[in-house]
C-alpha cells in the first residue's frame, strides 16, 4: 500500500488502512492517523509506544497480578506490562506490542 507520514501538528488525515499502534494511554488505536485524531479532538498528548521506552524499569523479579492484557507479536497474552516488559527482555527485545488486549487467533475461513 502507498503511505504518507502525517504529522499531528500539520494537519489530521484519516485512512481506512489497518495497522494498529499502541498508545501510552494503553489503548490500542486503529492507525497512527486515529491517535492523532484523538489527540486533537481532545487536546490529548498521547504518544505512540516503543518498546524500549515502555519497557526501560524492566525486568522485573517480581510482577502483580493486576490483568491488562497486552498481545505480544508471539501471539500470546501478557497479563500485564510488567509480565510483557519481562518477556520484551527475554526476547532479545524482538518481542513486539500488537495491541492492548487479550490475543485474537483468527481462523482461515476456508479450513
């Protein structure tokens, strides 16, 4: 697909294209043009998540059992940021946030 970077400051562009980003809100927005709506409907200055940063206090040897699912690139659930910041680690930090949530397997539909 042919994409153009936008800026927030610039102007809002909104596209139809899926490809999720996470936000430091922990919510998980449709594209980067959907964060940049909301920052500016809402005079919000919600940025996009890199993982080094999200993860900079990390590992830790002790994680709570608070539930805030985070779905990993691996296809599997962390309970929480802490539990995803420690598998982050882990991997090398190849480990990637998809999206906040509980992972969603999707099946081919023509099994």
């Amino acid at each position: 697909p042919f994409l153009i970077e936008a800026s927030c400051k610039n102007y809002i562009a909104i596209s139809a294209l899926w490809s999720p980003v996470c936000g430091t809100d922990e919510k998980t927005y449709s594209n980067k043009c959907f964060l940049c709506l909301r920052n500016h409907n809402r005079e919000t200055d919600i940025k996009l998540i890199f993982e080094d940063e999200y993860c900079k206090n990390y590992p830790s040897k002790i994680c709570t059992l608070e539930y805030r699912a985070h779905c990993g690139s691996d296809g599997k659930t962390y309970s929480n940021r802490c539990a995803f910041c420690n598998a982050y680690i882990k991997s090398g930090r190849k480990l990637r946030l998809r999206y906040f949530g509980q992972c969603v397997k999707f099946e081919d539909a023509e099994d």
